[in-house]
C-alpha cells in the first residue's frame, strides 16, 4: 500500500468522537455563520470529516470518491456565492447613490445584511439540537450502524433540516441540504452501494451543488437589494 | 360538407362563422359597412333557419366520436320541435330585425353578439343536457364579450359585468352539478340518457324521493333563475345601464332582453317537461316574490325618470318578471309560451321603433304610422286581442284567477298600467316634444328643394339618412306584423288557436285585461293635461333619481362584493405566509403535531 | 452486418438519443424557437419510437431499422424495457413534445429545452433500473437536474426549484433506507424485477426480518411515497413550481415526474406486497387528498397570481387523483392514472394560452397586468382558462373526465368525500371568473407590437384548442398506453 494511503487509511481507525465533536462544530458554524465564507470553508472541513467516517465503512477507493464530490462542490458554491455578493453589493451602491440624489445628501452607510433571524437565536436553537442529538442518541439509537458514527449521522440531518427551515435563501438552504445528503450519505453505507452506487450519489452531491449555486445565482437576478 | 348548412347545424355555423370572420376583419381594418356585414349575417343565419325547417324533429348526433372516449348512453345530438324552432326564428329574426334599425351607428362588438346567437341556438336545439351546459357557458362569454367590445369608454362600471357574467355562469355550473347527481341512478356519467324521447323529455329522477332528488330541484330551481336573471340579480341590461357607458343600440337592447328570456322559458319548458323542478314546489315562491319584486321596482323605475330612453328600458325588468310570475304559478307550457314570445316581441319591437316617434307630424296624417309599431307592442303587452298578448294574457290571468292569487294579480295589473302609461307618456310625448324638429326637418326640405345653388348639395347625406329612417321604421313594422299575425294565429306556434282563447274568456279576465289599459291611459291623460296631476307628488318625484339608484341595487352589489374582496383578501394573505419563506416550518410543524399523534395513540 | 440495421440496447438508445437532443437543444438555446421545435421533435421521436416497441413494431428512423435490445447490464446492474416501462416512457416523451411544442411563443427559461430533456433521459435511467436503489437514485438526480428547468424562466424565481429538490431529495433518503427495515423474506432475489438489496437487519441465512421492522418500513414508505406524491402538508411544492415558475413548467412537472413515481409505487407493490398490507398508505392517500382538493379549492378562491391559481387548481386536480389512488383498488388505481393524462392535457391547454399572454404581461401573473388580455388574445385568454376549467373538471373538459366518474361513484359511499371535489370544483370556477374578470377589464395603452407575434400566438392558441380537444375526443391510443402501464400489475387486484 502506498504511504499516504496507509496514512489516509490509519483516520479510519480513530474513534467516532474526535470526527463528532468536529462535525458538530462545522454544522453549528453553517448554522450560525452569518458570512457565507465561513460557512463555505465549514462546509468542507465538514466533507472531509465525513470522509473520514467514510473509511469506516467503504473501501479506500470508494470514500475518496465521495471526498472529492464534497470538495468540488465548495468551489462551485464559492463562485456562486461570489457573483452573488459583488451584484448586491453593485445594486447596494447604485440604490445608495440615487438615494443621495434624490435627497442631495451625503451617501447613506450600507446596509446590513437582513436575515430573518439573529445570531443569537440560531446559537440557541443548535444548543437545543444538541440535546435533542443527546436524548434520541441515548433512547433511539440509529440501527445498523455503529453507535459511535450514528450520532454523526443524526447531527448532520438535524442541523440540514433546521437551516433548510430556517431559511429559503438557496445558498444557505442548499447547504443545509448538502449537509443533510452527507449525513445520510454516512447511513447509506451500511446498505452496501458498491462502485455504481457511490458513483450515482457522488454524482448527485456534484449536480446538488451545480444546482444550487444556478439557484443562489438565478435568486439575486431580482434586482433587489440585499 | 354543404350538407351540413341544410341541417341545424346550419345556422350555428352561420353566425359563428361570421362572428370570427368579421372579428378578424375588425382586429384589421376600420369598419366601413355601418352595420351593413352583421345585418348579412343575420339575414343569412335567418335564411339558414328556414331552410332547417324541414329537419325539425330529426335528430342530428354531432357527438359518435365521443363514444371512443368511453362515454355512455347516446351521443350528443341537436333536435328541434316546432316550438323550439319558432324561438330559434324569434331570437335570430328579431336580431335581425334590430340589426336593420343599428344601420348607421356604432358596430363595437358584433362579433361577440353573432357569436352570442349562434350559441343561443345551439342552446335551444341541445337535444341532451351536456351541449345545453356547454351552450350556456357559451352565450354567457360570447354576450359579455360583446359588451366588452361594445364599450364605448374605457374603465368603470366593470362590477356589473362582473356579478351578471359569475351569476349566470354559476347557474351553468349548477345545472350541471343537478344533473350529474339527477343522472348517478341511471349509471351515465354525463347526464345522457339512453332512453331519448324525440318529444325531448329526459327523465332525470328515478324512483322514490330522496334528499338528493329534492336538492336536484332546488339547483333547477335556481338555474332557471339565473338563466332569467331578473330582478333583484343584476341583470344583463345593468351592464348597459351606466351612465358613462350607456348602450342604446337596438340589437344590444335586443338581444339582452331576447336571450335570457327565451333561454330561460326553454330551459324552464325542459326542466318542467322532464319533471325535474316538480319537486322544488316549495321554492317556486322564491320566482313569485322575485316576479313580485321586479313588476314594481319597473313601475317606480318608469315613473321616477324624464329621460324616455331609460323608460323604455324599464320593459326589460317587465319581461323577466313577467316570466318568472308564469313559472312560479306553474302554468302549462303551451300556456308559457306565448307570455314568453309576447314579451319579447313587444320589447323588440319597443326598442326598435320607440324612437320613430320624433318623425311623428301633428299635420300629417300619413306620419302617424310611424308610431304603429310602438303602439302594435304597447297593445301586445297589455293583452289586447288580435295580438299575442292576448294569448299571454289570458293564460296567465285564467291561473291567477283560478288559483285565487289576488295579489299577484293586483301587482301585474298596477305594474302593468304604471309601465304602460309611462310608454304612453314616451311615446306619444316624443310628438310633442320633436313638433319643433319636425317642423325644422320640414324647412330644411323645402330649402334643399329650391336650392338653385349647382354646388354638390347634401341631398346624398340627406338621401343616405332617410333610406336608414325606413329601414328602421320597416324593421319595427316587421316585427309588429310578426305580433299581430301570431296574434290571428297563436297556432302557428303550436299552441291553442285564438278561438280557444277567446274560449277562456270570462268577465273577471276580461276586466282584468281591461284595467290596466284604462288605468294606463288615465294615467297619461293627468300628465298631459292642462293642470297635470302628479302621479306621485312633487316631494316623492324629487327623491326619484336616489330612489332609481337604491333600486338599482350597485350599493348591495358593491357590499356583497366588498366582502367577497375582504374574504378573498384573508385567502390570499394566508396562502402566502403558508407558502412564502417559511413553508418548511410549517411542513415540520404539521410532521410533529402528527408524530404527536401517533405516539399518543 | 447489414448497415441499414443498427442494434443497441434500448435503455441506452433512449439515453444517448436523449443526450443528444439535450446537446442540440443547448446549442442553439439562443434562439428559442429553435431550440424549442429541436426539443419538441426529439421528445415526440423517441415517443414514437417508444410507442413502436411497446407494440412490438420495428423501429425505422432515417432509413435505418433499430433493434432495440430489452436490457442493458452495467457493472452487474440491469437496465431493461419492460411493458410498463415502455408505456410510461411513451407517455412522458409525448407529454413534453407537447410541452415544448405550445411553449414556443414565449421563452420558458434558457435552459428549460436542454435541462428538460436531460431529465427525461435521467428519468429513463430511473424507470428502467431493475434494482430499487437505483430507479430511486436516479429519479433523486433527475429532480436536482430540475432545477435548471424550473429556475430561469423567471427573474429572481427559485423557490419551486429549490423546494421540489429538497423534498424530493428527502424522499429519497427515506425511501433509500427503507429496504434495511424490509423483511427478507418477502423479497425474491432471483426472479424479481425490481430486486431489493440486501438487509442489514438480517444475517444470511435468518428465515427473515422481526415483525417489528416490517411497520417501521411501511411507515418509511408512506413517508417517502407521500412526499413524493406531494401529499399534504408536502403539497407546497406543487403550488411553488406553478406559482414560481415559467408558464410551461407545471405542465412538464406533472408530465415527467409523476409516472415515474407511480411506476416505482407499483413496482414496489409488485415485488413486495408485504409492505401495502396494512392499508396504511391507502389510507394516508385518501385523507391527505381530501386535504389537498379543500385546500386547492378554498386558496384558489383568493388568488391574485395566475401562477398560483393555476397551482391551486393543479393541486385540486391532484387531490381527487390521490383520492381515486386511496380507494385501493384496481378500478381507483386506473382512474389515477387516467387522471394523470387528463391533468397533463388540461396543464398544456392552460400552459399554452398563458404563454402568450405572460410575455404581454411582461413576464409577470398578476392578474392586474392581464387587463385587456381578452381583447388582445382572445384565443390565448380562451386556451388558458378553458384548461384552468378543466382543472376544476368543468362538464365537458378532459379534468372533467377524469373526476366525474370518481364523484359519481363516492356519492355513494363517502358523499362528503364527493360533494368536497365537487365544492373545490367550484372554488376553482371563482377563481377563474376572478381571472377573466382581470381580463375582461379596460386595457391600459397598448403598445405596439409586432403582427407576426399575434399571428403565432393565435396560431400556437388554436393548434392547442384543436389538439388538445381532438386528443380528448379520441383518447383510444391514451388509454391504450395506460392499460398497458397498468398491465404489469396485478397486485392491486390482490
């Protein structure tokens, strides 16, 4: 085997609690981050955590391949989410411009992003995800899979299903979704998928991220102001 | 393909053919035919219908193909009976009719309004009750898109079309819905029923009573109301009534009182033949009251205006209530009929010639006939024999009497001789009133006659206006003699002979035919008196217009309406926090209450 | 090798024919009539190559005769035509060439010709798999795929897209999982053909899951299989595409997407019986599309956007389709699925008409921009709200076909469930004279536009009247193609 695989594949023998405290601290930073970019790189430390967890269940081969879709997802919504930022941030300024045309006075300060719910609330809300994960883990444990990568599973769909109600932005709610499809990506691999099966869900995590990125793009073509 | 021109079919496509050519002409040139193109058409569509003459009682299936859609019992077909026929001719002949009278004005929506015919006889020649529905919704589109298109100004007094178009479409939806539950115990899905009477008697009701059978009369019921849509619903001619908007072409004025009235009798005729509404007794009171309601709301009407063209309008609301008094007393269908074509004549010919009455000279004789067919429809409406009126009238009045409802009785009779004296008042004021015109027309003559200027003189404009002058007047005339000759012959119609009604002819009804004349014309000889004597005092007559407007019933429409629109508002905000950014909250709460619920249990 | 003849598997025919219509249609996805009658040509194509192999019929395109081989084996997965298959396959193909076809006077999006067809290939992959988790996968993939057609046709509109793909995406999670809980022993592993994979519940060689696992896989069915099946409270996801989208989607939508569920649903059924037998997802069919027709009827009632009447309306239509499935028999399925083609007609009637006049509108549905439609598009204003009446099964329409059999027959047993639809009809109706109110109004100053515009507007508003009307007068073929989606399925009559 060569070097860095033995490496790679030596992850696979840590126990499920160092990749779980690290998923939840990724999945609560996509949750609470109000700046897009820290959610962007939690979203990729969170791919290459399930990865990880991957090796656990999957060939070596295999667990790269969902790696990799995971990985090449974030740039796609990196681009995406860039677009978006620089053409509000444009119709801000013009907005801002014939606002102190209209009332000749000085430029009025941008501004702040608007989200339906602050930060504080959402911290609350995933410290209270995190007792749920607590009670279901200990009464309904997920079956078929092991008790230390279970827990995982049901954090990642927790927190997707929270930001996909939290929000209908595509960009915050798409990654919400993508963090579900890890999670459950993790569940799946106990039913065995082989080369064809991974292939068809690496393939959907590459078309989920190609689509919500066309969908947080097509989103700002409104015109409006952030 | 020819072939098919020959049969029923033959007028439907008539119209309708020339309501899509002449709306296509019309989306690309300005018109130049003055009325000229839709007068054609009708007169085609007229010609077409006599032709189908001979086809009467023959079926004609248009719908075999429906039976690869897996559709039971028989096709789709069209039949029409003599009776059936003759309303046919009445609708198209009497449009055509009015047709002649709108040379020279206007021609904003013909297409609709030819389109609107040619659905109303589809209408009338259904032989099951799927194409009647269809008809339905057909002539109520076709109609409110030619009022539509007849609009002369842009914005305002849109409600009325709105309520009258829902309405009678309604009455569509509710027939259907009657029908389809009427049909359930045959086993046919669409209501069309494998034993086909060619007398066009469809039994809808099998068996015992049940509450669906009674709820199947009230939806009849209340489908003949809406096809008549009297009084106090917002009628057709509301639409047309608006101040900024008023219509005052004879075809529109035609058309709006021919069409739900002869629909309405036609669609009453079959319900009752077919025994659908017989047990919806109890709600037949509904159409007297609402008979009741509009006889005198169109007696206050008439009375509390000086405009005459508003009061002539006024026969409208007469006829629908007039109608709807036939049929809340139950009366025989061949008792029915002649009150429905009486109606319809008359107002036809009213709208057609009323205004011939500003060519009446005082000093020449000869120009009294002008006023002849006015007159031919006043005498109709007020039942004189010789006219079919007199048919109407002495069915109706022989019920009432027999069945001792005095005060039906005492309503028609009182709004009978208001709206008769207030025609009396139109008519012949217009006399007095065009004296001055006509004397000024007449000088205008005599100069146009000594003119010894060789300049091109306006004799063409002249000539061009009096060839439409008795074309108008000839229409009215036809129309008229149309009156009378039914009058001589009710059996043309396929009802009784006039010896037969003569027959029912006893004191009561005969006074009862008489007092409403009298009263009319003491009605109009107070007015026209030295010393008029106000029919209502001055301090009444001061509060007529408050009094046409709160009769008009916009301030309930515009209630019900603000309501609806309030309701509609609460739907609509509702639908969107349902569906707006927090769907997914919702979707998870409606999950829980779920969970909730199935772990309690 | 005669080189007239050319042998391919079918299930790869139909994907690289697919593909390639895909690529030409994006090409020239500048110019979206072009783009438009490519698409529209190739669906209808492959519809009748289809339609050919489904009755047995050689296949001749350009000359040259196809044999189309049944199956398709890939790293020991199996692709393969069934009857079924063949018959849904016809039907989607044909539903969007009509699509493509009535949507050509206004753009529906960039993408919505190429993605469209994408899908559709996708799809295919779905309805031919032979292994669950693949007909599963793939139709996950051809719903994120989706996006593309339903986003772009309009500035600013994602919510259809994005909320279809996440609910079809947790349907999908649930319905992937399920086989874990599904008692061994009802699967045949060597004759079936919609095989399960193995359960992790059950060593090899057990005699089969504990009962206790059999519910809990019900319960994951009807989960999946309702949201899937947009049944309330999922049913937002129908009203959002209508409501957020281009004017042809909807019709694409409920073409493309439902057969392929159904087609998994019986499937299911099919091989694993087990999983129907306690009625429950019956049961959760018929209350839930109770709920769905008197919601669609009463919001209907209110609406101010085309978009979401024609939403609710669909959803009304979809509700009664849910209540026929939910009466659990045979007779209740075939009904379902006539629905299904009477709803696609009455979709393309509507989604014709409205075309026309959302690009008057300037790409907006409020009902305050279609004043005056009726005098400017007469035949289009026609078109629409003739299928928004069939809809709400208005007598004589192709909805009304479909439903009033089903009202008739519930008179009997379940009068509430009957006078329900026949009240949502209703509710629709006003929503509909709301609408041609809207349209009967005094237009504001017309613009000038471009003749040629309103000659192909007319024509595309007839040809959809006529069609339309023709294909509902002689639905032989349709019913053809439904006896025969149904004819591999004779669980239901169990």
């Amino acid at each position: 085997m060569l070097p860095w695989k033995e490496l790679i594949s030596q992850l696979a023998h840590l126990s499920g609690l160092p990749a779980l405290i690290g998923l939840v601290c990724t999945a609560s930073v996509i949750a609470i981050a109000r700046d897009w970019r820290f959610e962007l790189w939690a979203l990729l430390a969170q791919y290459i955590l399930v990865g990880v967890l991957h090796l656990r269940m999957l060939p070596f081969e295999l667990a790269l391949v969902r790696v990799l879709a995971g990985v090449l997802v974030c740039p796609m919504l990196y681009w995406a989410a860039r677009w978006v930022e620089s053409e509000r941030a444009h119709k801000a300024q013009i907005e801002r411009q014939q606002l102190a045309e209209q009332g000749q006075v000085p430029l009025p300060p941008l501004p702040w992003p608007v989200r339906p719910t602050s930060g504080m609330f959402v911290l609350l809300a995933v410290l209270l995800l995190g007792m749920v994960l607590y009670s279901v883990s200990s009464s309904f444990p997920l079956p078929f899979i092991d008790a230390d990568i279970a827990p995982a599973c049901v954090w990642l769909a927790l927190i997707g299903l929270f930001m996909l109600v939290l929000t209908s932005e595509p960009l915050p709610a798409g990654m919400g979704l993508l963090t579900m499809v890890s999670g459950f990506g993790l569940f799946f691999d106990v039913m065995g998928p082989g080369l064809v099966g991974i292939g068809v869900l690496s393939a959907l995590d590459l078309i989920m991220g190609l689509s919500i990125s066309y969908l947080a793009i097509v989103r700002d073509l409104t015109g409006e102001v952030l | 393909m020819h072939g098919v021109f020959l049969t029923l079919l033959g007028p439907v496509l008539v119209l309708w053919v020339g309501a899509l050519v002449l709306d296509l002409v019309d989306r690309f040139l300005e018109p130049q035919d003055r009325g000229g193109a839709e007068a054609f058409v009708l007169a085609l569509g007229t010609a077409s219908l006599l032709v189908a003459r001979s086809q009467a009682n023959v079926p004609i299936v248009f719908g075999q193909f429906l039976a690869a859609a897996g559709w039971t019992g028989m096709p789709p077909f069209l039949i029409a009976e003599r009776t059936t026929w003759i309303l046919a001719l009445i609708i198209v002949g009497g449009s055509w009719m009015a047709s002649l009278a709108t040379l020279g004005q206007p021609t904003s929506g013909r297409a609709g309004r030819l389109a609107a015919l040619g659905a109303a006889l589809l209408f009338l020649f259904a032989g099951d009750w799927a194409t009647l529905i269809l008809a339905w919704a057909l002539v109520d589109l076709a109609l409110l898109y030619a009022l539509a298109r007849g609009r002369r100004t842009d914005g305002g007094g849109h409600e009325g079309l709105g309520w009258t178009g829902a309405l009678s479409l309604g009455g569509a939806v509710a027939l259907g819905i009657a029908l389809l539950l009427g049909q359930q115990a045959e086993g046919s899905a669409w209501g069309i029923s494998s034993r086909v009477d060619m007398a066009v008697s469809h039994a809808l009701l099998q068996g015992t009573v049940t509450g669906s059978s009674v709820l199947v009369a009230a939806l009849g019921v209340l489908a003949v109301l809406l096809r008549l849509m009297p009084f106090p619903l917002p009628t057709w001619q509301t639409i047309t009534e608006r101040d900024s908007d008023r219509e005052d072409r004879p075809i529109v004025r035609v058309m709006l009182v021919a069409i739900p009235c002869l629909l309405g009798l036609h669609l009453w005729a079959r319900l009752a033949q077919s025994g659908a509404i017989a047990l919806g007794g109890r709600w037949f009171v509904l159409w007297l009251i609402c008979a009741g309601m509009g006889l005198a709301v169109t007696a206050i009407k008439a009375w509390s205006t000086q405009d005459p063209d508003q009061v002539v309008t006024c026969v409208n609301g007469y006829a629908g209530a007039v109608l709807l008094l036939g049929a809340g007393l139950a009366l025989r269908t061949d008792w029915m009929l002649p009150i429905g074509i009486n109606v319809v004549l008359s107002a036809s010919a009213l709208y057609v010639s009323w205004t011939q009455g500003q060519y009446l000279r005082v000093s020449n004789l000869r120009s009294y006939w002008r006023i002849v067919p006015s007159l031919v429809a006043l005498l109709s409406l007020a039942g004189l024999p010789l006219t079919i009126g007199f048919a109407a009238r002495a069915g109706l009045y022989k019920t009432m009497l027999a069945g001792g409802k005095w005060l039906a009785l005492i309503v028609l009779m009182a709004g009978e001789a208001l709206l008769m004296g207030a025609l009396l008042r139109v008519i012949f004021g217009i006399e007095g009133a065009s004296h001055e015109e006509g004397q000024a027309l007449e000088e205008s003559e005599q100069v146009d006659a000594a003119a010894v200027s060789p300049a091109p003189s306006p004799a063409p404009e002249t000539g061009r206006i009096r060839w439409m002058r008795e074309i108008h007047y000839g229409a009215g005339a036809a129309l008229a003699a149309a009156i009378v000759a039914l009058g001589f012959a009710p059996g043309l119609l396929m009802i009784p002979g006039f010896g037969s009604w003569l027959g029912l002819l006893t004191v009561p009804i005969f006074a009862a035919l008489l007092l409403p004349i009298v009263g009319a014309i003491a009605l109009y000889r107070s007015q026209t008196a030295e010393n008029p004597t106000q029919v209502f005092p001055a301090a009444i007559m001061g509060w007529g217009p408050l009094a046409r407007r709160l009769l008009s019933l916009d301030w309930a429409y515009k209630l019900v309406e603000s309501i609806l629109q309030r309701v509609g508002s609460v739907i609509w905000a509702t639908t969107q926090v349902v569906q707006g950014a927090g769907y997914m909250a919702w979707v998870l709460l409606v999950c829980l209450v779920v969970l909730l619920f199935v772990l309690m249990r | 090798m005669n080189p007239l003849i050319l042998a391919l598997p079918g299930p790869l025919f139909l994907v690289l024919a697919a593909v390639i219509v895909a690529v030409c249609s994006y090409v020239t996805h500048r110019w979206t009539i072009a783009s438009g009658v490519i698409a529209a040509v190739g669906c209808l194509v492959l519809a009748w190559t289809c339609m050919q192999r489904l009755l047995g019929l050689p296949v001749v395109l350009f000359g040259r005769t196809l044999l189309l081989g049944n199956s398709l084996v890939v790293l020991g997965r199996e692709w393969a035509f069934t009857p079924s298959g063949l018959a849904a396959l016809t039907f989607i193909l044909g539903a969007a060439g009509l699509v493509y076809l009535f949507g050509l006077p206004a753009s529906q999006g960039w993408s919505f010709h190429a993605s469209g067809v994408l899908v559709i290939a996708v799809l295919s992959l779905s309805i031919t798999a032979q292994q669950y988790v693949y007909a599963i996968l793939f139709l996950w993939l051809a719903a994120s795929l989706a996006a593309f057609v339903f986003a772009g046709g309009r500035p600013g509109a994602s919510i259809g897209a994005l909320r279809f793909m996440v609910l079809t995406a947790v349907a999908a999670m649930v319905l992937l999982v399920m086989p874990a809980f599904l008692d061994p022993g009802g699967i045949s592993r060597t004759a079936a053909a919609f095989a399960m994979p193995p359960s992790p519940a059950v060593p090899a060689g057990s005699a089969g899951a504990s009962s206790g696992t059999l519910p809990t896989a019900s319960i994951l069915t009807v989960i999946g299989f309702g949201i899937l099946l947009m049944m309330v409270p999922f049913h937002g996801q129908l009203v959002a595409i209508a409501a957020h989208s281009a004017p042809m989607v909807p019709a694409f939508t409920l073409s493309v997407f439902p057969p392929v569920v159904f087609h998994i649903l019986f499937r299911l059924g099919q091989t694993d019986p087990a999983l129907f037998q306690d009625q429950l997802l019956v049961d959760v069919c018929r209350w839930t599309g109770i709920a769905a027709v008197a919601i669609g009827g009463l919001a209907a009632m209110g609406q101010r956007r085309l978009g979401y009447l024609l939403g609710y309306a669909a959803l009304v239509d979809w509700g009664a389709g849910l209540i026929a499935l939910g009466q659990g028999t045979v007779q209740g399925a075939e009904r379902a699925t006539l629905m299904l083609i009477w709803r696609v007609l009455s979709l393309v009637l509507a989604g014709a008409g409205w075309t026309s006049i959302y690009r008057l509108a300037g790409q907006r549905d409020d009902l305050d921009r279609c004043r005056g439609m009726l005098h400017r598009r007469p035949l289009s204003t026609l078109a629409l709200f003739l299928g928004l009446l069939s809809l709400a099964a208005f007598p004589l329409t192709p909805g009304a076909a479909g439903r009033w059999p089903l009202i008739l027959q519930l008179m009997d047993s379940q009068p509430g469930t009957a006078w329900v639809l026949i009240l949502a009809g209703v509710g629709v109706c006003v929503g509909v004279i709301t609408g041609v109110r809207a349209c009967l109004s005094a237009a504001p100053v017309e613009s000038r536009e471009r003749g040629v515009l309103m000659v192909g507007d007319t024509a595309i508003a007839l040809l959809a009247l006529w069609l339309v009307g023709y294909l509902f007068l002689h639905p032989t073929p349709w019913l053809d193609v439904a006896q025969r989606f149904l004819s591999d399925f004779n669980w239901l009559a169990r």
